[in-house]
C-alpha cells in the first residue's frame, strides 16, 4: 500500500537522522550533518512515483528517497561512520553517495550540479528509445545556479525525459527566498522561463506530492518532455548541524505542519487504528537501531587501500 509505504520511508528518515545528529553532537561522526527534518514528504513520495528502471539523484535532504529505492539504514550508518564496507568504503561521512545498482546517483556537494548530469542521463534513455525516466532535486538557492539554468534550458530543447522536484524550502543558507530572487514563484519560473511545466504543491502533504510526482513521472515517461513539480516547504532545521536557524520567524514556523503528523492523520481516517500506527513505528525504531548496530560492528577501512579507485595503475 503505496501510503504504508510513505509512512515507512518518512519514518526511517526522521529517526535515522535523529540518531545521526546524536552521534555528531558525540563527536563520532566528522565534518558536518544535514538534515532533511520537516521535508521527508517531497522525498519519499518522490522516489516511490518512479519505476524500477528510473534513476534519481537525491540530495542531502532527500535521504527518504534512497529508502524508497531500496537502500537500508545500514548504509547510511556505515556511511556516515565511515566504514570500511559503506557505500564510499570510508571515504566520506556523509550522504555523498549512490548506489548505482539502484539507480541512485551520488550527490555532488555543489548544489546544482546534478542538474546537468540528469538531463545527461533522460538524454541517454531518449537516444537509445528507454522508457526510462531521470529525477533529480534543487532548492531555493540552487534555482539561481548558472548549471540549473543551463541543464533546464537543454532538457527543454532536447525535450528529455526528466522530471525536476524544486524544494521549495524558504531559505538559502539563511537568506531568504525573497532576498535572493525577484519572483519567488519558482513555478512561474520554470514554465515562464524554460517552458517545462510545472505544478505547485503542499510539500508537506506527501499523498499529494506522490500524486503529482506519479504523474509527471509518466508524462516524462510518455515522450511529453521535461516536467516539474514545486514542493512547498520549510527547512525544519538549520542549514547544516552547526546552524541553529535564529533567523527564522516563528510566524513562519506556524504556517507549516510535520509531514508526518498530517499522514499520520490520513491513516487514521483509513481506518488504522492506534495500536497499528505504534506497531509501524516500533517497527521502523527496530530497522534504525538494527542498522546502527550492523554499522557500528563493521570494520573501519584498511589504509593500504587508501589510494584505491584514485591513481590509475601505470602500464607495465
């Protein structure tokens, strides 16, 4: 049941960043840790709208989408704690990587970048006449970036199979949209400007979202060119672990709800009973602490392989 489904990818998202920023604020995980707290609508309801077949390449906010595609919170722990057996093979501590077998790109840290490399692979599916479908994510601040204008432009010339999901979160860092661009409407934008059409939608309704991303996906699908959607939402965190996000009004806080709840809600109108809702989220708690345990017994990288997949081996 595809509203099961979400329940359970949202869920995995918020309890396994939960437990991510708790092992930051240890000390046990380096760099720094972004969160998609308030945002995991737009990321399940995504990535389950697409085939099996499709490929996606999420970003730092859209970890539910990764749960969608198949990817197990033991990844994501090995990841982060920067095992030798994780996606990178401890080389990153965060959510800087794919699992190509999936369909999962890695992210790339510029913001933006994947854009492009998107509409490179829709343009791939179209030349060799796949059915196939590539999604990828931008926000506010990204939407200002010279690459998202270039890979837009192209992917409505060459009428590509791609479907692009703007987050739509209020801020850029902690500027807000108004500050940065003259029409905050990024759906006017997108059709306005690139002629790719685009629905605006309640990011925090994730039945909604999955609606509207199912059928973009399928237009796309059937040869109608790019498509878009504009998921309206709010950052529930700061930028990033260190951001404690002062600059946000609390007027603004009020004026979104938690994905989650509201799902929640929608179920229980289904007829799902309380007993049932504790069930899914025991069971959801019992998958993270498994993962972390799985992840925390893993062994750390061997440093002779440290420059493995980096030089190439000269020719005898």
């Amino acid at each position: 049941m595809t509203r099961l489904a979400l329940h359970r990818c949202m869920l995995l998202q918020r309890l396994v960043e939960e437990r991510i920023v708790a092992l930051y604020r240890q000390g046990r995980i380096a760099g720094s840790v972004y969160t998609g707290y308030m945002q995991e609508a737009v990321a399940a309801a995504t990535g389950l709208a697409l085939a099996p077949g499709d490929v996606v390449a999420p970003l730092n906010r859209e970890q539910a989408c990764h749960y969608a595609r198949g990817v197990t919170p033991a990844d994501v722990f090995r990841n982060f704690l920067g095992k030798g057996d994780g996606p990178t093979r401890g080389r990153d501590g965060n959510m800087h990587f794919g699992v190509p077998a999936r369909g999962v790109f890695p992210l790339v840290s510029m913001l933006g970048d994947l854009v492009p490399v998107t509409v490179g692979a829709a343009l791939a599916f179209k030349r060799r006449g796949e059915p196939r479908v590539a999604l990828t994510y931008f926000g506010d601040g990204a939407s200002s970036v010279g690459d998202v204008h270039e890979g837009l432009n192209l992917a409505a010339v060459w009428r590509v199979p791609a479907v692009f999901v703007v987050q739509s979160n209020q801020y850029a860092y902690s500027t807000p949209t108004e500050r940065q661009m003259a029409n905050t409407n990024l759906s006017e934008r997108l059709t306005g400007g690139w002629s790719i059409p685009c629905v605006r939608v309640d990011g925090t309704d994730a039945l909604a979202v999955y609606e509207v991303a199912r059928d973009a996906v399928e237009r796309a699908r059937a040869g109608e060119g790019p498509q878009a959607l504009e998921a309206v939402t709010l950052r529930g965190h700061g930028h990033a672990g260190h951001d404690a996000a002062a600059y946000v009004a609390n007027e603004l806080r009020l004026r979104f709800g938690d994905p989650i709840e509201r799902l929640e809600a929608r179920l229980r109108l289904d007829g799902l009973e309380e007993g049932e809702l504790a069930a899914l989220r025991d069971d959801a708690a019992a998958e993270v602490a498994a993962g972390l345990a799985d992840a925390e017994a893993a062994p750390d990288p061997n440093p002779a392989t440290l420059e493995d997949g980096v030089y190439a081996t000269p020719l005898p």
